[in-house]
C-alpha cells in the first residue's frame, strides 16, 4: 500500500506553507544561531540519523527542516530569505510518538510532512516504562533511513536530562548509520511545550551541529546509548554541570 508520508510532492508542499509561517518566529522574532551547518553538505543523502535533545513537540523538528533546506540552496551558516521553500529538501523524516501525532487535525497534516510514528515506549506524565520497542516501528525507521535524513530524539521527552531509550541505540546498531549529534537550546523558553505558540519573544536560539560519532557498531546497546547522551549534552555529568552554573549564577 502507497503510504503518503514517501510523497516527496505532498512533503514539499507541506515545508513550504509549514515553512513561510514559522520562519518569522524563528529568524525575525526570535534569533537563531546555527553552528556546524556546513558539516551537513558533507554527509550523504541517506543513512543519516540526527540525534538531538528535545525542548517543544514541533518547534524543533521544524528548524532542522529549515536548516536542511537551506543547506540545499547552499547556505551554510544562517538560514538567509526563505526562498529555499519553492524547492525545499524533502529526504527528511523525524520520529514521533503516535498518540500525539493523532492528537488534532494539525498534527495529523504534520504527519504528512514525514513522521515516522512509533508506540510510544515512555509516559512522559510518569516517567514509567511501558513496553519495549515495538519490531514494526523499527523496520519503519530501517526503511526511512535507507532513502532519507532521519531525525529522532532519544529521550522521548522534552523534560530535560531524562533517561534515553534503548530503541535508538537498538536501530543504531542494526542499520548502522552515520549518527550526527545536535544539541538545542532556547526554545524552551521561546515556546510553548508543543513549540506552536510564543512563550517570550526575542529569545536566543541555537542549533549546533557536532561531528558524526565514531561509533562501534558491537559494542553493547547500553554503552551506544550512553554515548549518544553524553554527545547530545543530556547525560548525568551535564546534568551536574547545569545545576552548578545555575547555582553559580545565584549566588552572583
């Protein structure tokens, strides 16, 4: 059965209308500052896997897709005028929770923009593990990645310096990807949860992109896992390092 999410077309279409509206909120109303972009026209078209820290539901996804497509139009340091909309890069797929992506009519036309929807393996209410990865949303990503940039975000989450989930490191060493770490911030504080509405305007955002992990693709899920934490600024020792700066900036 065709499955609309693979129509380059409808996908294109999608970023474009998607794009024109929330470029103002981004570049104009807020201050995006993107580091790393040129490592992205090094990386091939497919076999991509961006892991990165999670701070509103759509906000994020929807900067990568700008990033990406600026990317194309040969812009490597900023975003630029948004005319990379009339032929934006559509290789792109992100991984969501299934039940959000259900959740309106809004983010069922999200859906179309190319989410891979998964079970959800985390209540983000609770912080309880409900069940482990199920086999089909891992051949949905498998396929995914062997045509496109996949993005997903490990800790399920927006709550920050929670756990990561094993099914990352689980698809990592099946399919073997190129893993590029992203680390975010800002958006948090710009919008609101589902990354939608303006919570403060003029804040500073950023999206730094690292270099592609060396990763051994043998070693055990549970070390990949801590790897890519540790490389997306999530894992305990940053954890520790925010508090003190916050402390630090308290006592000032």
């Amino acid at each position: 059965m065709y499955d609309f999410k693979d129509s380059k077309f409808l996908r294109g279409f999608i970023y474009f209308f998607v794009g024109i509206f929330t470029y103002p909120g981004l570049n104009l109303v807020n201050h995006l500052e993107i580091k790393g972009m040129d490592k992205l026209a090094k990386l091939p078209r497919k076999n991509v896997l961006f892991v990165s820290n999670h701070q509103t539901y759509f906000a994020d996804v929807i900067t990568f897709i700008h990033i990406f497509c600026a990317m194309k139009w040969g812009r490597r340091r900023s975003l630029g005028i948004p005319y990379y909309l009339l032929l934006p890069f559509t290789r792109v797929r992100y991984v969501a929770a299934e039940e959000t992506m259900k959740s309106t009519w809004l983010t069922r036309i999200f859906t179309l923009a190319g989410a891979i929807t998964v079970k959800r393996t985390w209540r983000e209410e609770s912080g309880e593990a409900r069940r482990g990865l199920d086999p089909g949303d891992t051949r949905k990503i498998a396929r995914a990645l062997s045509d496109n940039w996949v993005i997903t975000f490990p800790q399920g989450t927006t709550k920050p310096f929670a756990p990561g989930r094993k099914g990352t490191a689980f698809i990592i060493k099946q399919t073997r990807p190129i893993v590029v770490p992203v680390v975010i911030s800002g958006y948090w504080r710009a919008f609101n949860k589902k990354g939608l509405r303006f919570k403060k305007k003029g804040s500073n955002l950023s999206v730094t992109f690292k270099e592609p992990l060396d990763i051994d693709y043998n070693e055990s899920c549970e070390h990949i896992l801590d790897v890519i934490m540790d490389s997306i600024e999530q894992s305990k020792k940053f954890m520790h390092k925010s508090k003190h700066h916050l402390l630090t900036n308290v006592d000032k």
